[in-house]
DNA sequence: GGAACTCGCCAC
DNA sequence: AAACGTGGCGAGTTCC
C-alpha cells in the first residue's frame, strides 16, 4: 500500500517507465546455438549423476520404504522420507513447519547421494531456469527483458521474461554457462555501472549519522565488523585468511544487519556457511584454513571462543557494538520512523513516495532506504537516455539491475558515455535531490568488444 | 486441466 | 517482544 504523493514523484515513475521502455526495445542478443549445445551437454551430466542416485543402497531403502518410485526432486517426497521414515532429525524448519529439504540442511546430513542431488539441482537451475528462459523468450536471436515500476512494495524496478536481474554471478561455473549466453549488437561491448554501496549511503541520508558517513567516505566498516566478531588482532588484507573474512562480515553479517537480521541468524550462517564450522564444542583443525595449517577454530580456540556458544556471544557483541556504539544515531533514526509510523500510520520517503498499511518495523526502516536509493538509479537512467540521444550516441542501455545500468556500447564512445554517465549518477542527481547528503560513487565493469556478459571485467575509471 | 500453493534458489 | 528487506521462476503438489 503506497503512493506517490507529490506531481514530482508521479513525474519520475512516468517518466522512468518510458526510458525503461526505451531499454526493453533495444534488447540484448542470445546466442541460441551455444545454448542448445550447453542444454544438451548438461542433460548428459544430469543422466549420469541421476543414474548414480538411483542405482545407489540409498534410493533402493528410500523405493522400499515408501513402496513406490520415489521422484528424487520432490521436497516433499524427500523430506517425508528423511523425516519421517528414517527419523532424522529436523534442524531447520519451513514456513509451514515441516522439516526443510534446502542445501544447507541437506549438507548436514553427510549423505553422498544428496550431495550429488545438490550437484543435479544446481545443474538444472542452469537449464530449466536461464537456459530455458533465454531460449524460450528469444525472437530472431534477441530477448528483451521487460522492466516493471509497478509490482515492488518499496518502488523498486523488478523484470521478467525473461528476468534480467538474477542471472548467476556468484557460482563461477554458472555464472560462465549462463552469461555466455548474452551478447552485445556485433561491433559493441557491454559495460555495467554500478553505485557503491547505494542503500547504506542512501540509509545515511536518512539518518545522518556521522560515524556511519565518516566510515562510507574513509573508513572500511566490513573490516572493522571482521575484526569485532572473529577477533582479528592485526588485520591485513592481503592476507587470504583476513580477505575471506572481510567478506564473512560483508556478506553474513553488514547486508543481513541493515535489511533488519538479529545477531542469532547472523551466528548460524557465519559459522556454517562461511567458516564451515560444526555446532557445539569447536575441534582443533576445524573449519577453512586462514593461515596455512591454521584453521579458523584453532584461531577461536586461541582466542577463547571454544564453542559455537560462545561464537554466538560473540557475534551478540559485535551487533551491540554496531548498533548501540558506532552507529547509534542512525539506530536512533531507526527508532524514530517507527515511531512516526505507529504515531501517524504511514511514512513518506525522501523521494515522495507514501507507504501505509499494517507493516513490521522491518518493513517501515527498509521500504524509505529501499525505493529512495532506487530512485537514484531511476533518475540515472532517465537522464542517461536523454543524453544519449541529445548526444546523438550509437550507444544505447539495455538493462537495469536494482543499483546498476547495462549499455551496449559503442567502442569509440566508452570514454565519452562514462564521462557524461559519471556526472549525471554522481553530480547531477545530488543537485536535483539536495536531501542526497552523502557523496554517491560508481564502480565500471566492461566486456570485450564483442564479448559475452560472462566476459566483465572491473574497468578503474577513476575520479573525475 | 488450470489456478494456487509450497519450497527452493538466483539476483540486489 | 521479535527477529532478513525486494523481486522472478521452476517443479511438485493440491484443489476445484
């Protein structure tokens, strides 16, 4: 339940469908011949790996326990089986309380055959998702995904058919198989530009709070919570053990901490995820390596975190630390949206926008953060198409992904579309918006001439 | 035979 | 006291 409540706001949504529009109608190319190769390639590995779960001890007790042919990519049938038949357990439930079937529970079970059903899933997603999406959606070779400004609570953009904004980046494998897939018009080379750190630098627009903009402008907040929660004394960040870490914190504890997480859920994935670390006592030699022959418990051991308790503590201390301590004036905002939600029953985000109805408070400190930092990157892209085409470029943009632009560019305009890209996202769009209090910076990521998305690489543009 | 639901997983 | 925000999509399943 929303609304844009001023013409300003009606303005940059119509405005933005049509640049959007403009994005649709240009469209990426699809290379369908690699994709049918890739399809048939990867249904060859799934037969063999499925072939290994059904002729193993583990398939044969699961067919004769249920009196039927078990389908192994049924949850439900799985879950049914572990839970029920053989007693495992349940350590993690689903939304409607059974006994979850996901990879991370699956690996707990040390069981060679899920591993391997893991293996197929992730091989399947590959085809049945993007494979398949691209395929299907592609006309003479070219898809054009649809972007809509109608469907997110919080105004943010989203995309479909196909989506463009979920395609593998992490997963090296899949993200080479998939984006392999996409090309540029020949003669020309994706960039992507992205803002850094949009929603945290946007989150202190709102706030205020001067540790947290001191530490965007100089400081490095993800290795600063690095060393809070696995207490590093002399961090160095060239070293791997240390770097791994850095990102721990980014990723397992920073993002899941602004989007509202609590320090328990932090604990768990940190511990099992990210330093493969067992509940309960902690062992010499557990966990990854941070030093060689020196594993991340022998470094908690040494620090006296013995157990996955006491790691709980700790990461307990380090969100105390993060909210109470170094950023407690933007906890103190935090406390006043709520406030001004349950007093009034809606709030108002910078760029105009009203959101009202029954919402956590979750929901009430992320929706403002969420669609105003979105709408930067909304405004962007409404500019950038004008000056595209005021500049009378052959470069166009053909996507957008939450915090990022995609063009399709013209190699002998890179420098120009980055020159003119970089005012507009940085300068121009804190001159329009002067409540943008934070200075906003953009990182560059370029394909080869001709090169597929799989091909990105980070481009050093600088300051300017 | 299709709509709606659950679960899982990809992105930011 | 409660406890992760926003999407899209596929497969299996259930309901009508």
């Amino acid at each position: 339940m929303m609304s844009p409540n001023t013409k300003e706001a009606y303005q940059l949504l119509h405005d933005g469908i049509l640049a959007l529009a403009e994005a649709e109608s240009h469209g990426l190319k699809i290379d369908v011949k690699y994709i049918q190769k890739q399809k048939k390639q990867i249904s060859k590995e799934i037969i063999l790996l499925e072939n290994k779960i059904y002729d193993s001890a583990f398939y044969k007790d699961w067919k004769k326990a249920v009196k039927k042919e078990p389908n192994i990519y049924s949850s439900q049938q799985l879950g049914n089986y572990l839970y029920k038949v053989k007693g495992v357990k349940i350590k993690k439930e689903t939304a409607t309380g059974e006994g979850s079937t996901d990879k991370e529970t699956l690996r707990l079970l040390n069981i060679p055959e899920l591993e391997t059903l893991l293996e197929i899933k992730e091989l399947k997603k590959v085809r049945d998702t993007y494979l398949d999406q691209f395929e299907r959606e592609q006309v003479n070779g070219e898809i054009h995904p649809f972007y809509h400004l109608h469907i997110a609570q919080t105004y943010r953009g989203s995309s479909s058919n196909p989506n463009f904004q979920n395609v593998p980046k992490r997963d090296k494998k899949a993200m080479q198989i998939t984006r392999r897939a996409i090309k540029p018009r020949p003669g020309h080379q994706f960039l992507e530009l992205d803002y850094s750190q949009l929603e945290v630098r946007i989150g202190a627009c709102y706030s205020k709070d001067k540790k947290l903009i001191d530490d965007i402008l100089h400081g490095d907040m993800h290795r600063d919570v690095a060393i809070d929660l696995f207490k590093i004394k002399n961090f160095d960040k060239s070293k791997p053990g240390h770097s791994t870490l850095r990102g721990a914190a980014k990723n397992g504890f920073v993002f899941p901490q602004f989007y509202g997480d609590y320090y328990e859920n932090c604990a768990v994935n940190l511990a099992q995820n990210w330093c493969k670390l067992p509940k309960g006592k902690f062992k010499k030699g557990q966990g990854i390596e941070i030093e060689k022959g020196y594993t991340i418990a022998d470094h908690f051991i040494d620090n006296g975190i013995k157990s996955y308790r006491k790691f709980v503590a700790t990461v307990q201390e380090a969100e105390h630390n993060f909210w109470n301590v170094r950023y407690k004036t933007h906890t103190k905002w935090k406390e006043s949206i709520w406030r001004e939600y349950q007093s009034n029953g809606f709030i108002t985000s910078k760029t105009g926008f009203t959101f009202q109805g029954i919402m956590k408070k979750n929901f009430v400190i992320n929706y403002p953060v969420q669609s105003a930092a979105f709408h930067c990157l909304l405004w962007s892209l409404i500019e950038g198409t004008k000056a595209l085409k005021r500049e009378k470029m052959d470069s166009v943009i053909v996507g957008q992904i939450h915090d990022a632009i995609v063009f399709d560019v013209n190699p002998k305009e890179l420098n120009k579309l980055i020159k003119i890209m970089n005012c507009i996202m940085c300068n121009d769009v804190r001159q329009h918006w002067p409540w943008i209090i934070v200075p906003l910076e953009i990182g560059a990521e370029i394909c080869p001439v001709d090169g597929s998305w799989a091909e990105k690489q980070e481009l050093n543009i600088g300051d300017e």
